[in-house]
C-alpha cells in the first residue's frame, strides 16, 4: 500500500497549482489525471486581465490577485525548470462612441490607478479610433509548457479515477491511502456522484480561432469583443466565445463566424483562419469560484468554478484552501459551497 497525505483528482491548471502549494509546505501529494476528455487549461488563451467586461470592471479581488502574479508564476518556473509566464500589456481597444462615454464617466474613480489609463494611439491595422486603454499587470501563461512541466517533475498517474473503487471513510483508493483528498476535476466534476448533489458546475463552452495575418504585435494582446494574443511569426489567437450549458466537444461554424464578424470591426488587415476548436470552462451559477470540504465526507475537498480567470484567481485561492484545510485560515464568503 503506498501513502501519501493528499491525493488529487484531476491535473489541470488548479490541480497543480494545489500540488505544487502542497509541495513547498512539504506534504506529499500525488495527481490522479484522466489522459483523454476535456482539458480546459490546455485549451485556454491563458490571459491575465485585471479590467474585464464592457464596463471596465476592475474584477473581482483584482487587488489581492494581480500585484505578485508574475512573481509567483516566476517562482514556478523555477520549481519546474520550464518557461511559461510573460507579464504583457494589454491594449484594450475602445470600439464604439458609446464606450468611449462609459470609460470617460468612470475614469476619474480611483480604483483605476495602477490598472490602467487612456490614450489616443494609432496601432497599425486596428480600429483604434475611439481610443486605447493600457491595461497593466496583465501577463500570459503558456497553459501547455506549464502543464507539461507539471507532467514531467510532479508526481502523477495519467489514469482517470474510478469513483466506484474510492473509499472516502478509510481513505483509500487502489492500493493508495491518503489523509485528504482533493477534486479539481473541471466541469467533469458534473459526473462526480461524490459531490454532483451538492454543488452545480455550469459547463460554459469557449470557442477560439488561430489566424495568419501581418499585424504588428509589439509585445502587446489586443483586448476588444474579441481578443488578439500573437503565438509565432504571423499567428494570433483570437477568442473566444462563451455558451453556457453546453458541454460538446467540437467547435461549430455558427461561433466561428460570430469571431469572425468581431474580429473584422477590430482587425483592418487581410487575415486567414487556420485552426478552430474549444474547450469547456467549469463555471458555477454566480460567476464565483467553489471551494470548500465535502458536508458529509471530512477531510475531502474541491476546487473549482473558475469560470474564464484560473490563470489570475487560482493562485490566491488555492493558497487559501490549502490554509484553510491545515486550519490556518477561513476560505472568502464568496466562494464558500453553503452559499446556494
Ligand atoms: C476557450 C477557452 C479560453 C480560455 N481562456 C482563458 C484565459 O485566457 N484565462 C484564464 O484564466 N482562463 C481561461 N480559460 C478558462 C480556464 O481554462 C479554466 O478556468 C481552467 O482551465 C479550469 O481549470 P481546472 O483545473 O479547474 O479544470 P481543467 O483544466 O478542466 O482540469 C481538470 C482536469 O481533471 C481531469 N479529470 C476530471 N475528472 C477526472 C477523473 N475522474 N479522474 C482523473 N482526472 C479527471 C480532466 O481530465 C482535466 O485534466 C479559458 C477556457 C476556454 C475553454
């Protein structure tokens, strides 16, 4: 029988971050992940974006989540000897007259110093007529050179857990015994009879295209109704779309050419789709992530709920549950599960 104190289901973006938290307390973990279905972090653009929406929104605990993010991804990389994190500025480009007006009602509030600021910038082969609002302490993760890196160094099984053979009362699953065990399955978590009773994961498929063009990208990620992030030589993501409820597995013409239709009142230049394909976000029905202990099993926990932000959220939030189940501190109001 091998022991480790938690075990973890589910290897995506938080999965490893937990692990990886787990790891510098020195408690050993092992990562149980599924080789095939849905893996959103690997889909996932990845951005950091503390303003969201059309209103300019700085977001939900911008504040806590965004000032260390690029040191702590930075720490990461060192733990796993891979390069993954790029702090970048975000051009968020104002596109119509009627949002120009909302950011000019709000730009005097205080919230927005050191998040970003307005300027009248002529970038070339984009619609930047209404202005450009810099957007800073973004950044992007390479979500597949971080998951790959989680691969090779972390302890994981690539096998999917069979809930049938899990005992949570002795804590044991195949000839592995464990003290706490924790779910990070994504949207997957719907199929979990352990927890499907007690917490909804609202399954929110995104949509995104890979073009060519020959847009300058000057180190920056074009924000808009779509946004633009540069991969390689003249390709760029362009995402995404988001349809709640719906957990199919394969991209559709009609959210193609819904990006497409966004991306050509942006985009100024000649441009040719490449690739096209989704992934499902883990949602929940307030847009907060859920995190928290099981109210029946003690000792087993879940992470999820990211909706489109892991890549900000989750490295704050895993902290806190980590702390929380080592009784070092209580969880935030907003995601705890009694709240429904
Ligand atoms: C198109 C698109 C664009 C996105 N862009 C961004 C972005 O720019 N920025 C951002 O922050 N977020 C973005 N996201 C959202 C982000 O990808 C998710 O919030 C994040 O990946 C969720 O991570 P997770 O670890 O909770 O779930 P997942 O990444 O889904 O990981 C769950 C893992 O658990 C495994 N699993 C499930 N059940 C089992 C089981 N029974 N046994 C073993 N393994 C299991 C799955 O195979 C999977 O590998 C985007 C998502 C999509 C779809």
């Amino acid at each position: 029988m091998q022991k480790v104190e938690c075990l973890i289901v589910g290897g995506g973006i938080c999965g490893r971050l937990l692990q990886l938290n787990l790891e510098q307390r020195g408690i050993n973990t092992l990562v149980y992940d599924s080789p095939s279905g849905n893996h959103c972090t690997a889909v996932a653009a990845g951005l950091a974006n503390p303003l969201v929406g059309k209103f300019f929104t700085v977001g939900w605990r911008a504040n806590e989540f965004f000032p260390h993010l690029a040191s702590f991804y930075a720490n990461l990389e060192k733990r796993l000897s891979t390069s993954f994190f790029r702090p970048r500025l975000l051009k968020r480009i104002i596109s119509t007259a009627g949002e120009q007006n909302i950011w000019l009602s709000k730009a005097h509030q205080s919230k927005y110093v050191g998040f970003c600021s307005f300027a009248h910038e002529d970038l070339v082969g984009l619609n930047t007529h209404f202005g450009v609002l810099n957007v800073l302490q973004g950044g992007e993760l390479d979500t597949r050179s971080f998951l790959e890196g989680c691969d090779s160094q972390l302890n994981t099984r690539k096998e999917d857990i069979d809930y049938t053979k899990l005992d949570l009362i002795n804590k044991e699953y195949n000839g592995v015994t464990f003290d706490k065990i924790i779910f990070a399955e994504g949207h997957k978590l719907r199929d979990n009879p352990i927890w499907n009773k007690y917490i909804k994961v609202v399954p929110t498929k995104g949509e995104l295209l890979v073009i060519e063009t020959d847009l300058e990208p000057h180190g920056s990620i074009y924000l808009g109704s779509v946004f633009m992030q540069h991969l390689c030589d003249n390709r760029w993501r362009v995402g995404s779309t988001y349809n709640k409820n719906d957990a199919t597995l394969h991209p559709t013409a009609m959210m193609k050419d819904d990006l497409v239709t966004k991306l050509e009142k942006v985009l100024q230049l000649p441009y040719k789709v490449i690739d096209h394909y989704c992934g499902i976000r883990p949602a929940s029905v307030d847009r907060k992530p859920l995190l928290g202990e099981h109210p029946e099993y003690k000792n087993s926990y879940v992470v999820n709920g990211m909706g489109s932000k892991a890549v900000s959220m989750a490295p704050v939030l895993v902290d806190e549950l980590v702390d929380h189940m080592y009784g070092e501190g209580e969880l935030h109001e907003s995601v705890l599960l009694n709240r429904f």
